[in-house]
C-alpha cells in the first residue's frame, strides 16, 4: 500500500491509495475522508507492472502535467503509466463507485456491503507507457518527487536520479551519487532556500544531508533503515519519530543558531587538475559572466560561473559520476546557442570528462542567463554516456581467480577529433582521443542519439605512460585528413594520421549498430625528441598559411616549438600523408620547474605557464624566442592553463588566462 497526492484536489480532501496484488495488479483507489462517516472510495485505474521475483511497487507520484502516473517498484525499476481523473472517466466508474461508498452503519455487517472492487473488471489493465528497469538495481525505488518540472526519484543504491518527460517517455538526465556511505536513500527535501536535503540511513544512524553544503546536518541514532519512520522540520524545529523494538521513538530538537560563517566557499575538496572555459553569458543586469568546468582529484567536476568584476566564482552544479580523480577535460567545439528552452544566448557543448580508473564520462551543458537565480545563470545537465574499459572485467565469473591486467589505467588528456560529425549516416559519430597511463592512444566513438561510447581504435607505439593528446583538422582541395598528436614521459611528440582508422571505425560502428573490436591506429606518421623528460603540456596552433605550430613543455622546464607543414604523399590522393619539419626552436630552462601549461596565441605570440609561478610572454621571431614579459600569479602546484580572446569595445584585442592547481585564478 502506498499513499500519494490526488492530481487537482486540494491537500486532505482526497488521497490516492496505490495498492499492489497478486499477479503484479496495481490499484488506483481515490479515498475520500468524511468526518462522522466511513471514507469514499473510489476506483480509478488498474496497471499492470513488469514480471519480477518481487513484484509490487514501493512509491508512487502524479505528474503536475497531468494524466500520467509515475511508481517505483521493488526490482528498482521506474515506471510511467497514463491516468485520468476527468468527469468522462468518473462517469466510467460511478457505477464501481456506487458499489462502495454506500456509508456504513455502525449496526452493518462489513462483509454485507458489496466492494468497488468486485467490478474492477470493467475498467482497462493498462501497461507501462515508459519502464527503466533496474534504474535503481535491485534493492528497490524508495521515493519519487517532481520539483521544478523534473522528476526525482531516490533508491537503495546510494542514488537519486534527475530526469525529465519526453513525450511520453521517461529520459534519465543525470544520476547523483550524494556521498560515501549512505547506501539507502529513501527521500529527497527541496527547501525555501535553495538547498535540497537528502534523508536516508548510513549504517545504523538516520541522516540528513545537504547538497549546498556538503556535509550532514543531522545524524540520529536510530538502529538503521529497516523500521517506520517520518521526518518532519520548519525554521524553529525539527523532530525525528520512528519504531524500534515496538516502542514509537520521537527525537526533537530547537533550531539553534549557526555559529559557523563561511568566508570563502570552496570549489573542491581538493587540488584542481583540469579546466576549460564554456564561454560568456551575457545577462541583463549583471556584468559577464565567464563559465568555466574544472575536474579535481576529489572526484568531481564542477561547472561555475565567474565575473571578473565582483571577482567572485559561483558553483553552477557539480558533476559526481567519477569514482576516481578527474584528471582531464575535452569540450566538443564550437560552443554554440541552447535550446531545451534557454534561447539564443546560452551555450550549448558537449562535455567529455576522464581521470582514474579508466573512466570516461559525457555530458551535454545547457547555460543561459537567468537573472531570478542567484548565480545569475541555469545550468542544465544531462548525462549522455560513460565508458570503462574494465567493464567487462567486472562482469566476469570467477574474475577473483584471475590477475587482472593494469587495474590503475589513468587517463591523463583528452582531445575531441573535429570534423569528425559523419553527416554522412544516418547517425552522426563523434571521436575523441585518450591518452593513458598503460602507454597507449586510445580513440573513442560517441552516439549521442544512442548515448553509447565505444573504443574503437587503440595503440601501444609509445611503450611507456602517454601525457598528452592534441587532434587537429588538415583540409585540402578535393578533402580532408584527421591528424593526432601524442606526447609521453620520454619526452617525444608523435604525430599520427587517424583518417583511415575513423574511416573504418565508423562505416564498422554502422554495420554492427555500436559494436566493435578495437581498430589499430599503426604507427605514427613522424615522430620527435622534444625533450629531456615528460611532456606536460601540448597545443597546436594553424598558422594562415596552412601550417602547424606544434608548442611543447616539459618536466626539465624548457620549451620546444616546431612547424610542420602537411603534405600528400606520391600516387593517389588517399595513399597516405607526408609531414615536413620546416622549423625546430628550443628555449632550455624557459622556466625553473615543469611547464605545465602552453598555448599559441598568434603565430608569434605563446604563452607558457610553469610550476614556479611564472606566467610568461614569448614572442617567436628568426632568432628563436624571446620573452616579452613576466607575470606572478598565486596558485600554486599549477595543473594547468587556458586561454582565450576576447574583442574589447575599442576593437582591441586581449587575451584572457585561467590556471588551476592548488586554487583557481583568472589573468
């Protein structure tokens, strides 16, 4: 049995009483209470859930849209039924109605009076209209809310789900992981303030806690989640009631005042590996807002937006689906419109996110400017797609038995390949590129309509730790060519020709409809000694005359910057392609510790940052490099930097910087 509120009925007037029976038979029944008299009822609806071991639903709610049902049921799957209560469906059923709402004497025999559902029969057994099974595994769906034309659903798996209507079909946007431990969520709480509270049981304490802040706000000892329970709290107090051994438990408390002032909000727990600039927001009433993503080793990823005026970021939201460090970030350029709602002046891109534990995970970001919010700008999010190559390991018998190889494959950088949209199927394929730990190149194919991620193509040339990837377009008369740089720890760049892997990767991936083994990339077209030791950062730059300018950094602190021009090789225009080193200028020791971060800003202009602090200027002339100028900044153990530009009203042109590390700053 379970309780839900009655689609337009005021509260209290009449409830729907959701009941499960034999056969997987769900009951809609509307309850009406009648002081002095025994309660209305009327029947409604009959549904029909999936076949399971444990078939019967744990939770249920009515969508502000109306005519739909969504429930929850005890295999963890969500469920969307149509429902109705107009007058032509009350006409249906008054006669079932008339059946069962005959008040009741108190000289009357119960067993006299005949049941509304003796004629249940009369009304349809409908079928799920959308079903996403095991969307919870199998311990169950505990709750589900809809809150800001979303729906959330929360489950005993240590999960809550956002998602959204479409049609009449049910999409998954995003899946929250709220913090370790706390395996059984059963509710969620969105609060006046903004704040959205998560109650659930971590071992053997009831918890309540907030997502704005992080941290538990409340945690009562209550002997675990198997028992009757009700929470209940406004701004003077809150109380706790639940039944243990027999005995009804209440646990009150007065609000008491927070001492505790927050001076500066953290962005992450700890340091900050990665970051990429979305774009600018433009919102009526407010400066410009930069929106920023930046992946930190506490697992997260965190979308913020940051005005260069109040000098103040704002988290936007936070991306929680990585079990380990994110170490690397790779956007799908160009940064274009929104839709879904947000207009022509939000951004729009995909988000491809990679670190530890060989997992890579895929989002679409929606920003726009919304200046009712406090931070000024929406964010929306939506969950496209995940990978990880032991995945298959995982679902292995006996896999205890086995060694596993390379259990600790990182993912060091992430490059998407452009022009790589294959407009030319049915299904359009985006590639990205990997860098791993395990000493290959690894390239990746994304159906976004499918939201499926596959590998399909991989290389283990470099036989030592690959740090660095950069993938660039060479167009030529007649078509195009899809090159790929790769740097590792010795100190070498690579350069690679992955039109033809792509090629067969994706007329593959159209045959076997998303499913394939992994191509070999061959070998790389060119390969240099650019440095000493590790390359830690990598950008390559098109120059207008149709070269590359290919800038490098590296552990020992210097700088290595060559141009390559590209070149078809003899016979047939596809036969394969050339790469020419026109020129190679070194700067040792540019720097006093790693170059971490590079970027061609002009092809006489880079900028390079360093682990000593040091953001320099260097200009690119016949004599090799020259510095230009110097700047402090304050961040230490810098991660890494990147650059953009920016047309100032008086048509100057200036360029904007961000280093992560141990904090985040904006030049």
């Amino acid at each position: 049995l379970g309780w839900a509120p009655c689609p337009g009925q005021p509260p209290g007037a009449t409830t729907a009483l959701l009941a499960s029976g034999p056969d997987g038979e769900m009951l809609w029944l509307d309850v009406t209470h009648r002081p002095g008299q025994a309660p209305w009822v009327r029947l409604m609806g009959r549904y029909l859930l999936p076949p399971c071991k444990q078939r019967w639903h744990t939770c249920a709610a009515f969508l502000p849209q109306g005519g739909l049902l969504v429930c929850g049921d005890r295999r963890g799957s969500l469920l969307l039924f149509p429902c109705s209560s107009s007058p032509e469906w009350a006409v249906e059923s008054a006669g079932i109605a008339d059946g069962g709402t005959s008040p009741v004497s108190e000289d009357t025999s119960s067993g006299s009076e005949p049941s509304c559902l003796s004629h249940k029969g009369a009304l349809p057994l409908e079928a799920p209209l959308s079903m996403l099974f095991g969307l919870h595994g199998k311990m169950g769906v505990t709750s589900v809310t809809c809150h800001g034309g979303y729906i959330y659903s929360t489950g005993r798996d240590g999960c809550f789900h956002q998602l959204r209507l479409q049609g009449q079909q049910l999409e998954v946007l995003r899946k929250h992981r709220p913090c370790k431990g706390l395996q059984w969520i059963e509710e969620l709480r969105f609060t006046p303030d903004g704040d959205l509270l998560v109650l659930g049981f971590h071992a053997d304490n009831f918890v309540v806690w907030s997502s704005r802040t992080g941290e538990n706000l409340h945690c009562i000892p209550c002997g675990g989640g198997h028992r009757s329970w009700s929470y209940c709290s406004n701004a003077s107090a809150e109380a706790f009631a639940f039944v243990k051994c027999g005995d009804v438990m209440l646990y009150h408390r007065e609000a008491e005042p927070c001492e505790q002032q927050v001076l500066l909000e953290s962005l992450h727990g700890r340091e900050i590996a990665c970051v990429r600039r979305l774009g600018a927001v433009e919102v009526p009433g407010h400066a410009t807002l930069n929106i920023f993503v930046t992946g930190s080793e506490d697992t997260t990823a965190c979308v913020l937006a940051l005005s260069k005026c109040s000098r103040a970021a704002m988290p936007l939201t936070r991306l929680s689906d990585h079990i380990s460090s994110v170490r690397a970030l790779a956007l799908a350029s160009p940064v274009g419109p929104g839709d879904e709602g947000f207009g022509d002046e939000g951004l729009c891109t995909l988000l491809f996110s990679a670190g530890g534990r060989a997992q890579i995970e895929c989002y679409r970001l929606l920003c726009a400017g919304d200046p009712a919010s406090e931070s000024a700008v929406a964010c929306q999010v939506i969950h496209v797609a995940s990978h990880r190559l032991d995945k298959h390991w995982e679902r292995k018998k006996n896999r205890h038995k086995l060694v596993k190889m390379d259990p600790e494959t990182r993912y060091m950088s992430l490059s998407v390949v452009p022009g790589t949209s294959s407009e030319q199927l049915p299904a359009p394929w985006k590639f990205l590129a990997a860098a791993c730990s395990d000493g290959s190149v690894r390239v990746f194919g994304l159906l976004e309509a499918a939201r499926k991620l596959v590998l399909v193509a991989e290389s283990f040339h470099h036989q030592r730790c690959v740090l660095k990837v950069e993938a660039f377009l060479h167009t030529r008369a007649g078509g195009e060519r899809h090159l790929l740089c790769s740097a590792a720890t010795d100190g070498s760049v690579a350069f690679w020709d992955i039109t033809s892997p792509i090629t067969d990767a994706t007329d593959a991936l159209h045959r076997a409809e998303g499913e394939i083994q992994p191509l070999a990339l061959g070998t790389p077209l060119l390969t240099i000694m650019a440095h000493s030791c590790g390359v830690n950062s990598l950008h390559i730059r098109e120059t207008p005359e149709g070269q590359y300018l290919v800038a490098s950094g590296s552990d020992d602190g210097s700088i290595h910057i060559c141009l390559l021009e590209v070149a078809l090789g003899r016979g047939e225009a596809m036969a394969g392609t050339c790469l020419r080193v026109l020129e190679r200028v070194a700067r040792p020791c540019a720097h006093a510790a790693h170059v971490t971060g590079i970027r061609v800003l002009r092809p006489d202009l880079l900028i390079s940052a360093s682990v000593d602090q040091r953001l320099t200027l260097w200009r690119r002339g016949p004599g090799g490099l020259d510095a230009l100028s110097t700047t402090f900044f304050h961040v230490p153990d810098l991660a890494e930097l990147d650059c953009w530009e920016v047309a100032e009203a008086g048509g100057e042109l200036r360029y904007y910087c961000v280093l992560c590390g141990r904090g985040l700053e904006m030049l």
